[in-house]
C-alpha cells in the first residue's frame, strides 16, 4: 500500500518534532533536581512534591514521543527499505507497539506521581515505607518495550538503511549506535547497574535528537517512503 506524499512530508515534520521532544528531555534532566533522578530512593518523593515541574515535562515529553511516533514509524520503515519481508514488517509493528505501551505508561505516571508524592509528604511513618516499597510501578519497569522494542526496530531501520544504500551511512551509525544503547540500557535495568542505565539513556537522548530530526529532514524533502 502506497503511502500519499502529503503525509509522507507530515510524518517528516512530526519526526523533527520528536527530534525536538528528545533534545527537551535532554535539556530538562540537567536541571532536575538530583533527588528526582533515581525514583528508586525515598527521596525522589519528597523532592518531586515539592518541584513536579521537571518530572511533568518528562512525562508529557516522552508521551507525546510515543504517541507521534506511531504515526511516523511506518514512514521511516518505508524510506529505509520499504517492503522486504514479514521479518520487517513484525519489527515495524514491534516497534509501534513499544511506542504504544510507553506513551501509556507516561501518561499513567503523569496521573499518579504527583498524587503519590504529596501522600507520601503528607502520611506517617507505615504511608512512607509503603510508599517506598512500592514505588511507581510502572507498566514497563524493565523498559523491554518502551527501550528493548524501539530499540529494535531503530536498529533495525538502520542496518537495513546502510545495507541498501537508502539512508547515509553516517545516519544508520547513529541508528545502531542508538538502537544498540537502548538494549544495553534493558540488560542494565535487568541487572540492576544503575551507572550503565543512566549512561545509556544519555547517550539515546544525546543521538535521538539527531536521527529523527534528520530523517525527518530527508522525509520533508522528497524521500520516497511506502509502508511497509
């Protein structure tokens, strides 16, 4: 199925905005408190009663991301290969459906964290250790879909890109540099390695900005993209 133009060039524009959200959440985590930067420790309560503002913005940073990309997915997919087999295509749909599951877990996060944090403030002794027992409980804790899946098909995309000549070298390096942090950010959370965690997710957000403003440039320009 032929993808039409016009929105070949508003999923072009849509990945520059991702691109953008990318470099936001970049920018907001080095001037996030320090006590919010690890939600594991009883402090991140208190501290993001007190000042939501950084949290909020990654939340409805990293939603909108998940949300838009589903639009822009299948786009990049087809500029980078188009149809080549069901492999891709199960890539592609894993890939929209990490998407998915992280766009709702932030927006979850975004209904909760603030609630649970001024209860935590606001309870006695048995409120907090609860509380800290039990955390955020996110959808994906792991981060097997919103990193090992997107991390996937970006790896993926961009192997496919390089192999076929569709996409410069230079972006499909980016891509497998990126696609490969994001699933040593999965083994570290697994493993527990809170270092490799946080040098993982700086690198994705340090490379995020530049792959899909830069796809989303080529897209705005003409590249010719089917879904695949």
């Amino acid at each position: 199925m032929k993808t039409g133009f016009s929105f070949t060039r508003v999923a072009g524009a849509l990945a520059i905005v991702i691109g953008i959200l990318y470099l936001l959440i970049g920018v907001n985590y080095l001037f996030m408190p320090e006590a919010q930067k690890e939600y594991l420790k009883p402090e991140f309560w208190p501290a993001f009663s007190a000042h939501p503002a950084s949290g909020m913005i990654e939340y409805i940073a990293f939603a909108a991301i998940g949300i838009l990309a589903l639009g822009v997915v299948p786009i990049i997919s087809g500029l980078a290969g188009g149809k080549v087999s069901g492999f891709f295509q199960w890539v592609v749909s894993l890939g929209m459906l990490g998407f998915a599951v992280h766009a709702v877990e932030e927006i979850r996060l975004l209904a909760l964290t603030k609630r649970i944090a001024d209860a935590y403030v606001a309870g006695d002794a048995a409120t907090r250790s609860a509380i800290a027992a039990l955390g955020l409980q996110n959808l994906d804790p792991l981060h097997l879909f919103k990193f090992g899946l997107v991390g996937l098909w970006v790896l993926v995309v961009s192997i496919l890109g390089f192999s076929k000549k569709t996409l410069p070298a230079v972006l499909c390096a980016i891509g497998i540099v990126g696609g490969v942090a994001f699933w040593v950010n999965l083994v570290g959370n697994v493993l527990q390695l809170v270092p490799i965690v946080t040098a993982t997710a700086i690198t994705a957000i340090v490379l995020g900005p530049i792959w899909y403003i830069w796809v989303g440039v080529r897209l705005l320009g003409g590249g010719a993209a089917s879904a695949p």
